[in-house]
C-alpha cells in the first residue's frame, strides 16, 4: 500500500467506530484488572497485561483485515469455511477438555477456540452464497443452502458442547436472511416455529444445559451449585446501586462470592455494575449501542451486496454476544459461557472480535459513495 | 416496485435491525434499574448478610482492691499461641483438607515450642464449623518459659500469632474467697442474635463477682468482620472498643482478714471483723475455704463435686449464711432488754443456786453449784443463767425480741452480698405457726440465754458486738467502700450507713459494756482467755449445745470489741465443734486481737 493509498484508507475508516472500540478496550483492560484486584498488598492477577496484549494483536488483525479488500476475502469463503470446520473437527477429536467440555485445542503453548473463528467463517460463507447472482433470496432451496452452510458449524459447536456460542449463530442466520431480502413473511414463519420448537430443543439438550436452563427459572433451586453464580452475580449488579461502589471498591469479586476464574471472563460485567453502578451500566450500554451502529452504517453503505450481508451479519453476531452477556448477568437469561466483546478476558475472542470489525471497516472503507 | 423504493426498503431494514437492537439494549437497561435502583437496597442487605459478621468482645472485668490498695481479684495478661486460619490456608497445599493441614502445622509447632498440642483434630474441625472468621487458640496461658521459646522460634511463621487476653486471677488464693465469690461462664448476652459470634464472658456466680457484677463486668465491644466466600475472616470493618468495668475498694484489711482465717486454722466456723465507727467489714472469713483461683477458667467438674460431697461444706459461707445458737453471746441483748423496761434493775440481786425452777421444770446455770449472789454487773461476768432466765421473765419475751431485733439479730444485716441470712428472733406468732402452740415462759427462759430457736450468723453477732461498742449506734455492715471508674484515678466514695440507734439509757448501755470488760479483764471473768497486754479489751462468751440432748456437742461463740476506751475493733467468731467459748474460741480469738494490737508485747506463754 502506497502513502497516497494509506491516506486514502485513513481518511474513510469509521473513527467513531474505531474510538469506541478503544474505549471498550480500555474499559475491558480496566476492569480485568479490578477483577483480579485483592487489596493494594497482594497485587492482583496478570490478566489485563495478558489483555493488552491481546488488544495490541487485535488492533494489528483489525488494520489487516481493514486494509485487506473483503470481496477478494469473500472470493475465499468457501475454503476458510471448509477450515473452519476442520478446525471444530479436529478440537473433537484431540481437544482439550476443560469444564466437561471440548472447546480447546492447544497450538505453540495457546489454548485457541476453533469455533471463535468458525463462527466469521459462517457467517463469511452464508453472506457470500447469499450474495451470489445467482441466489434467488425467495427461492426455498436458497434457505435450505444457507440453513446447511450455518447449519453445519452450528451442529459441530453444538456437540463441544458450547450451546452459547452455537445459538448466536441462529439470529445472524435469521438477519442475513432478511438483508438478502428472504420475504416478511417467511422470516416472520421461522420466528414463529422456531418459538414452536423450543420444546423439542429442551429434548436435545444435555443435561447440564437443562440444569442451566432449570436454574435460571429458579435460582434458589441449588444456591450452592448451580445457581450460585446466577445469585451471587445478581447481588453484585444490584449491590451497586444507582451511583455504584467506586473503581477498586466491589466486594463481590475479592471475597471470592463472584468465583474468581468467571470475574474477569463471562460476568466481568457484574464487575463493572458492582464498582459503577447503574450510571456505569448506562454508559457502557451506551457505548456498545454507538459502537453497533458503527456496523449498521457499514452495511448501509456498502457498495455491495456481499458487502451489506457480511457487515449486518457480523454486526449481528457482535450483537448477540453483547445481549445474551449482559442478559446472563443479570438473570433475564440462562447462564451460557458467552464473553463481552472487548471486555471479557480472552484471546481468541479477542482476535475474533477485533477480524470481524475489521471486515467490516473493509467493506466501510469501499463504501459506495456518490460523489 | 421502483428501484427506489427497493432501496428504501433495504435501508428500512436495516433501520429496523438497529431498532431492533436498541430495544433489545432498553430491555437490559429496565432489568437493570430494577437490579441496581428499584431493588438495590435488597441486594445490599445480602451482600451484608453473606460477607459481614458481627463479634461481640467481652470487657475486661474490674479489680476488687482491700481498703489499703492490695489488689485481691485483678486480671493478668495470659498469653496465647492463636492461629490465623485465612492465612494459614495460603500455605495449605492441595487435596489436604484445611483441618489436616492445620493439624500438621500444630504439630509442626509443638514440636518446635517443646509443648504438647493441647488442640485435639475435633476441636479443629468444630472451629472450622463453628467459628472460622475468628483466630484458633492453639496453647493457652502459656508460662513464661514457653512464652520466651514462642517469642524466640515464631518470629516470622506466617499466619501464627502471640495473642494477648486478660484472665481472672486472685493473687491472695484463697484469702475471702466466700466474700470475693467466683465467675463463671455467663449465659449469652440478650442482644446475642445481633451478634455472629461471641467470645467467652465471665459472670460472677457467688460473693462480690455476683453482687457486683453490673459494676464488675465491662461492657462488650464489637467488631465487624468481612469475610470471604470461604467464611474467612478478611478485614476488620469496624470496631466498637470494649470498656473496662468499675475496680471496687473493699472494706476488707488483708492482713486482718489473715489473721482471722489464722485463728480458724483447723476447725469448722467463721470469725467477722467489723470496724464499729464505720460498719466496715474488715474481715469476713469462714472456714473450711477453697483456692479461688481453680475456679479460672472454670473449675473441674470433679473438684467441684469434691467440693460439693466434702461433710466440712467449704462452699458454704458460715460468716453470713450460717446460723447458729448464739447462746450465752445474746445475754447483752436481754440485759439490755430488762434493764430498759425497768423490770429488772441495775441492783436487784438474785442467788443463783446452779438452777432456777419453773414451775416443775428445771432450768440449770452452766455453774452446777451456783453463782451465789448476783447482779446484773457479775451476771454478765460470770455469763450466769439464773439471773437472765429471772431478767428475762420479769421485761418479757416481746421486750427481749424487741431489743434484739433493734440490734439488727433476726433480719438479713443489709450487707452487700449475698446469702445474708436473717437467723431467726422467735415470737409468738413464730411459735404459733412452726410447733402449733402458744408461748410459754419456758420459751422466755431459753430466750433469754440465747438459746431455743434463737438463731444469729457471725456476722449479725458481730454487728451486736460493734453496735455496744459504738454506744448503740447500729450501723449496716459493708464490703464495698468505694467504685472507681475505669481510668479513673480516685475512688468515688460510698458513705457509710447507720441502720438506727438502739435507744436505751447510756448507764443501761454503759453497764452492758463494763460487764463485758469484766468478761475479759476480770480474773475469774469467763472470756479471761482473750486477754491481750497493754490494750483493755470487752466481750462475751457463749456456748450452745446443739444436736441430741446430751450429745455433747456443743457451738463456742465469742463476741468482743476493743479498745474499751475508743473501740476500733469489733469481732465475733463461731467454732462450731467446741468445748466451751471460753476454752476453744477465746484463745483463737486471742490471736486474732494480738496481731490487731501488735504493739502490745508477747504476753509469754502465759494467757
């Protein structure tokens, strides 16, 4: 890329989008270290060094994936895709099992998350069938290729098993559908049978999910077991209180009622409501919501229809992670282990993250433009 | 449909798709105003619940000093060896339950302090239960010796401390243990349920620990733990400092106190020192005793129950709740009663033949040959029945009972303690309902000497003695003098009380008192024994059978007061297997008035 290139690049990146994504950062490395916070003589842990880091690795995909063209990206689907599910093959098989589940695979010392990835290669690859000249969006075949594509990377996680994860794969679907341009109707038919399958779903589900789902509907059920988190995270949230504790001042966390190896991952938001408050809750909603938008607008320009497909789709994924996160916390849902985009502690989600918002700058840098 | 509205609807959708999101976003935001705003109060009450505890801290317990500083019931500082479990299990490796390791770690200890581990694996794992926030007491009351080894070879061992408490201690043992009482483990505070846990607190159970123990006992501190998940303990939020209770000053003199426990050495009865310009109770002893000091911190079910089975009744306090004829010790009472009510006069004299007959009932003196002739004066010399049995006849049983009880005989004395009997001064009316008749002048006879139901502690007959010493003016025996308030430096003074004045004729009184000095100073006086060089003593003896008529078992009493002059001193004491006062208590007593006036030389051997 040459300088008048770069300049070009600069000039039509999306800095409201990239400013929030530093301050959600700066947020997430913030309060990762208030997670492992213990008192001034025992330093916590190193966790938010390791988050930095992450972040720092993060910025350099997002500039690789914002420089890169999507549509040569695009031209690839089908093999990223068909690694991707290699890679979900391959964690059954020799994956590391950790909490009962085999969602790990170890390579050169890091415990990397196939389906963190899986999840962009899904949706990179229904956006680019659905995007095809060919591809009628009212045709039902057209749903039946795209409902195997997602399909298939939904099952493979389904059975790791990391149900969470799966289901945010189930609205982006539903999304891209919508953007393709799949009729009202229909859309609204799936939505309706798909309410009709939840029974059957329950039938499906393993046993530690139908706990979950129990738990969620009475958390009083096993305080000391399941439900545990559920309340304990509950009574962080609420503790805070309209103005919150103060940065460094929660409780829940440092006396270990917030368990210490979920503080700073899936409930780091329990974390920040506690300190924060309901003012802090606001502002960081807020934030996300800015940061959202940052995405729509990238679709609503994209100069193409694989453009706007790939940039709602992954706008959508974000999205659910951002939902079914801050709803777990606070007990509208059941307990799944999905992180905050951002603002959990994680690598791979991390390096996923900050890809997917990287696809999208790409699509948002080659916006369609009338002058 | 137009290209542009085709246009429109795909922009629409994607509107709809934010809108979607954004009303997704305001759900969260109503749950979490009901999370932090609506309920937030809630969710602090449990935040509290689970992660704060509240101890109540006992206050230290107030001394109890004699009338000259000398502490005999203070605190010490006992040191322990206390274990801080929330640090101890930073060192715990894994798969070891805490209670092993913390049982590894006090075996680690005792080995190096050279002491047995006094800590079994139950009393761990209770604590663990029971009481993890607060530390484990791993060696009480270490002795100097270990407390120089832990002081050497701890240093550093992390979450191992030296802790200090304060434990009741009497410094004299077993000096006035019955006045001083005992503490024992008190009952949980009322406001208990506010409290998580409570530490150990003492509560008097017998004596002045009991009486006083409002003004004794401190009042609790608290402090309010954080703890964590785990129940440890992890910072202290708050802390209410304990208060100390009030010292007390008593009446007591030790070195009195000494002397009369001294001159009960071997026997089973009790001696008072009173001081009669005051009613201060100088001395308060009874015999058998026990070390007040094995009952910190509590005494050992098998002592007590020795205690409790001993024929000889240690726990029993003979001084005040001990009641006994007082037999010939009360003759003053009824001198006083006859002489006042003009029936009986200062120069009516009487032959005592060895006998007085009533009717056909016959009445002996202790003298089997007689007195000869009496008056009141050699009467109360001789201690000689015939003339109080014709006294007593001629003023009546109402004026005896009358004078007795003015002189404090027959109700509880008033004195700060408790189990102050009353004795018992009989009536009619007491005759009517305990043997189911009348009064007869038989009962008048037995009155009159002290004996029949009459019934007197020590410390009422003590009282008598200081009463005549003090020219009639009663006054209510006291221990307590004076309550100073922790840190204070001086004590707030309790003023002393007159109960009443007896209000007989000084020449009556003066009488009384000179037949007294008789008893003592005269050579054929019944209390000669008493005699003390250089110092003109006064006082009465008394003996009273007791049991099966001709058992020849008998109760020795002897009352006295001295100086004549200017009486500072007033002692009645009680042995309750004697001979005769005369013989078997006066020269106990002799002993007790010769360290009281030290300055008289030895009289040499000769008594």
């Amino acid at each position: 890329m040459n300088l008048r290139a770069g300049r070009y690049w600069i000039g039509r990146l999306d800095w409201i989008m990239a400013l929030t994504t530093a301050a959600l950062v700066a947020v997430g490395v913030a309060f990762i270290f208030s997670a492992g916070w213990r008192g001034p003589d025992e330093p916590g842990g190193d966790f938010y060094r390791k988050q930095l880091f992450w972040a720092g690795l993060g910025a350099l995909v997002f500039i690789g994936a914002a420089v890169s063209d999507y549509r040569r990206i695009g031209a690839q689907a089908i093999w990223i895709y068909l690694l991707a599910l290699a890679g979900l093959v391959l964690v059954l098989a020799v994956g590391r099992e950790m909490y009962g589940a085999r969602r790990w695979i170890r390579l050169f010392g890091v415990n990397i998350q196939p389906s963190e990835f899986a999840k962009l290669a899904t949706v990179l690859a229904t956006a680019r069938y659905l995007s095809l000249p060919d591809t009628d969006p009212r045709r039902f075949a057209t749903m039946i290729w795209s409902g195997l594509i997602t399909g298939g990377a939904f099952l493979l996680i389904v059975v790791e098993p990391d149900l969470g994860t799966a289901m945010t794969l189930l609205p982006t679907l539903w999304v891209l559908w919508l953007v393709a341009g799949v009729p009202p109707r229909t859309l609204a038919l799936i939505v309706l049978s798909g309410v009709l399958l939840m029974p059957v779903a329950w039938l499906g589900m393993g046993e530690y999910q139908r706990e979950r789902v129990r738990v969620f509907l009475d958390a009083e059920r096993d305080p000391q077991g399941a439900g545990w988190n559920k309340i304990q995270s509950a009574i962080a949230v609420g503790s805070g209180g309209f103005a919150g504790k103060g940065y460094l001042k929660g409780t829940q966390n440092v006396l270990g009622f917030l368990p210490r190896t979920v503080a700073p991952t899936d409930f780091i938001f329990s974390v920040i409501a506690e300190e924060k408050g309901f003012t802090g809750s606001l502002t960081l909603l807020g934030l996300f919501a800015v940061w959202l938008g940052g995405g729509i607008r990238a679709a609503a320009r994209a100069r193409d229809k694989f453009g706007q497909l790939l940039a709602a789709g992954l706008t959508t994924l974000l999205f659910a992670h951002v939902f079914v996160n801050i709803a777990m916390t606070i007990g509208l849902l059941p307990i799944t282990g999905l992180p905050l985009p951002l603002i959990s502690y994680g690598g791979s989600f991390m390096l996923t993250t900050m890809l997917a918002l990287g696809l999208m700058q790409s699509v948002y840098v080659r916006r369609h433009t009338a002058d | 449909m137009s290209a542009r509205l085709a246009r429109d609807w795909e922009l629409n959708r994607l509107r709809l798709l934010y809108a979607a999101m954004l009303a997704a976003f305001a759900l969260l935001i109503a749950q979490l105003w009901r999370l932090q705003v609506a309920q937030g109060a809630r969710y602090e009450r449990n935040l509290a619940r689970q992660s704060i505890r509240r101890v109540r801290l006992p206050g230290p317990r107030g001394a109890m000093l004699d009338r000259n500083g000398q502490p005999l019931a203070e605190n010490r500082p006992s040191f322990s060896v206390t274990l801080y479990l929330g640090e101890l299990r930073l060192s715990k490796p894994r798969r070891v339950s805490l209670a092993d390791h913390v049982l590894q770690v006090v075996r680690r200890l005792s080995e190096r302090l050279e002491l047995p581990s006094e800590l079994t694996e139950r009393d761990i794992r209770r604590h663990i239960q029971q009481q993890l926030p607060l530390p484990l007491t791993a060696w009480r009351d270490l002795s100097e010796e270990s407390l120089a080894r832990v002081a050497e070879r701890l240093a550093g061992e992390p979450g191992v401390d030296l802790d200090v408490s304060a434990v009741r201690v009497y410094p004299q043992a077993g000096l006035a243990c019955h006045a001083l009482g005992y503490v024992g483990r008190a009952e949980p505070a009322e406001d208990a349920e506010a409290f998580h846990f409570q530490l150990p607190e003492w509560t008097g159970r017998a004596g002045l620990e009991k009486v006083y123990d409002s003004a004794l006992r401190g009042s609790a501190g608290g402090q309010l733990l954080r703890v964590d998940v785990a129940g440890f303990r992890r910072d202290v939020l708050d802390e209410q400092p304990v208060r100390p209770g009030y010292d007390l000053r008593l009446a007591l003199d030790t070195d009195v106190q000494r002397l009369a426990e001294r001159a009960l050495d071997g026997v089973q009865g009790a001696c008072v020192v009173l001081d009669p310009n005051t009613g201060d109770v100088l001395a308060l002893a009874s015999a058998p005793g026990y070390d007040l000091n094995a009952f910190v911190p509590a005494i050992p079910r098998a002592l007590w129950q020795t205690l409790m089975d001993d024929p000889a009744r240690p726990l029993l306090h003979r001084a005040v709740a001990g009641v006994y004829p007082p037999g010939s010790t009360f003759k003053p009472v009824t001198a006083l009663a006859a002489l006042q009510s003009g029936e009986f006069t200062a120069r009516q004299e009487i032959s005592c033949p060895g006998y007085f007959l009533l009717g056909r009932a016959r009445f002996g003196c202790w003298q089997t040959q007689g007195h000869g002739t009496v008056d009141m004066l050699r009467g109360i010399r001789y201690s000689c029945n015939v003339i109080f049995f014709r006294a007593g006849l001629a003023c009546g049983h109402e004026a005896i009972a009358d004078m007795a009880r003015r002189a404090g005989l027959g109700a509880p004395t008033g004195i700060d303690l408790d189990q102050d009997s009353a004795g018992l001064i009989p009536d009619d009316a007491w005759k009517r309902a305990a043997q189911r008749e009348g009064w007869r002048d038989g009962d008048t006879c037995n009155m009159a000497i002290g004996q029949g139901a009459v019934l007197a502690t020590p410390l009422q007959m003590a009282m008598l003695a200081a009463t005549l010493a003090a020219e009639g003016t009663v006054r209510r025996p006291r221990l307590v003098t004076g309550l100073r308030a922790p840190a204070a430096a001086v004590f707030q003074d309790i003023p002393p009380v007159i109960v009443r004045r007896l209000d007989v004729a000084p020449e009556h009184l003066r009488l009384v008192r000179e037949g007294m000095r008789d008893v003592v100073m005269a050579e054929d006086g019944t209390g000669r024994k008493l005699r003390v060089p250089g110092v003109t003593l006064a006082g009465k003896t008394g003996t009273a059978e007791y049991g099966a008529k001709g058992s020849g078992l008998k109760r020795g009493w002897m009352i006295a007061f001295g100086p004549y002059e200017a009486p500072r001193y007033a002692v009645a004491m009680v042995v309750e297997e004697a001979v005769s006062g005369g013989s078997t208590v006066a020269p106990r007593l002799q002993q007790l008035m010769q360290g009281l006036f030290p300055a008289a030389p030895a009289p040499g051997g000769r008594g």
